[in-house]
C-alpha cells in the first residue's frame, strides 16, 4: 500500500545476493536479474554490496531495469562511484530507447560503525598523550563521536552536487528518480551518546533512514524532528 500510495517512491523490500559472490560482478548481475524475476513485484529492491565488482554489477542491473540497494557504503568516494555508476546504467537505458521513470534505487551510507572504529582512535590518542600533551587530548576528546554523521554530511553535499546537477538534468527530464542517500547503522552504539542522535542530525530531502526498533521508538519518543538538519555545519563537517 506505501508503494501505491506513493507512486512508486516509497514502500520498497530489499533482498540481497548472497555475499559469497560479493567479488564477482557477472554471477552477482546473474543473482540479482534472477531474485528480481522470480520475487516479481514492483516494489523489490536487489540489494548488492558496494564492492568494486558490486558496484560494476549494480551498473548492469539498473541498465536491465531491476531496482538495486547499494549496501556496505562507508566512504565519500565509493559513494560517488555509487552514485555515478547508477546514472551510467540509466543513460544507458534512455539511450536505448527504453523507459528510466520505474527504476528505483537507494544508497546505504553506514553511520554508527565508523564512530566505533573513529573512537577507539581517538581513544587510544587520548590515552597516550594524558599527562603529556593536554592540547592533544582536548583536540582528540573534541572529535568523539563525530565521524559518522560528519562523513554522511559530505555524502549528502555529493548527492545534491550530483543529483542537482547538469549530468543528471536528462534524466530528470525523462522522469528518472534519483538515487536516494538511505542511511544504515542508526543505532547509537555507544551509551553515552543520544540515543537518537544519527537521526536528528541526519534529516534532509530525499533521504531514507532504516531504524531498528528500539531507535524507532526512542525517536517517536523523544526525538527532535527539524528542517533539513543535514546541510547544517558543512564546513565543520
């Protein structure tokens, strides 16, 4: 019913390739035009990690009309390849002459995890500077907890330069979505911090955010719903 009542934006169910095939782009393209035919429903997304054979693989379903789910994004770089092999597999269907307005596709950006592994950094530069540099340790100790959402801030400025763009205006005319930012790993990992905080900070137009339950209802319970909380502090981002 969300996909209906939305026309096709929202209301998708992601099924992934198994990850065994992760490294091979023709099984992976073979797994997911498979998945896609044999689910049969509009509203399925293939989900394909976003290795370097994924990323070629999800270029080739796109251009075969299936929807696709990038999965595994952590980095500004491997996003924009993402980003950039989703417009290549659309033209590629405007070009030959086939329909690009029913392809859906979204980009999963991983948030929390890299604060996991950004702290035990910072942690362990703290720990090595105490009572030896004070400014080292304040300089670190400002920076906790704040990787995640500043790496999805320069995802997103990507997707709009991207998707704002002159590249994509063809496709915008033809009636092509974009790719949508979804992020993942929303939940906040460490105690100390939020409990909402990679979703109060994370909203923004054309954006997808996958909540598990528990940050759901921490969200309904408390959370702080603002305008476009994403572009704020670029710069510092």
């Amino acid at each position: 019913p969300v996909y209906q009542r939305t026309g096709g934006i929202d209301g998708y169910v992601s099924l992934e390739v198994s990850p065994l095939i992760a490294n091979n782009t023709e099984r992976t393209v073979a797994e997911a035009q498979r998945l896609f035919e044999l689910v049969d429903r509009p509203n399925v997304m293939i989900k394909i990690p976003g290795t370097g054979a994924g990323i070629k693989a999800m270029e080739e379903a796109i251009a075969s009309g299936v929807n696709v789910n990038v999965t595994l994004l952590f980095g500004v770089k491997n996003y924009q390849a993402v980003a950039e092999a989703y417009i290549r597999g659309l033209e590629r269907r405007l070009d030959a002459g086939e329909d690009v307005t029913n392809i859906a596709s979204v980009a999963s950006f991983f948030i929390s995890r890299i604060d996991v592994m950004v702290d035990r950094m910072l942690t362990n530069n703290i720990r090595s500077a105490q009572g030896r540099d004070l400014d080292k340790v304040a300089s670190n100790r400002k920076l906790l907890g704040k990787a995640g959402i500043a790496n999805a801030k320069l995802a997103y400025h990507h997707f709009q330069n991207i998707f704002e763009g002159q590249r994509f205006e063809r496709l915008r005319e033809a009636g092509a979505m974009v790719q949508r930012p979804l992020w993942a790993s929303t939940s906040t990992k460490n105690p100390a911090y939020d409990d909402t905080m990679y979703v109060d900070a994370l909203i923004g137009p054309q954006t997808v955010n996958t909540l598990p339950p528990e940050t759901l209802a921490a969200f309904l319970d408390h959370g702080q719903v603002e305008d476009a909380t994403l572009p704020r502090r670029l710069a510092d981002a």
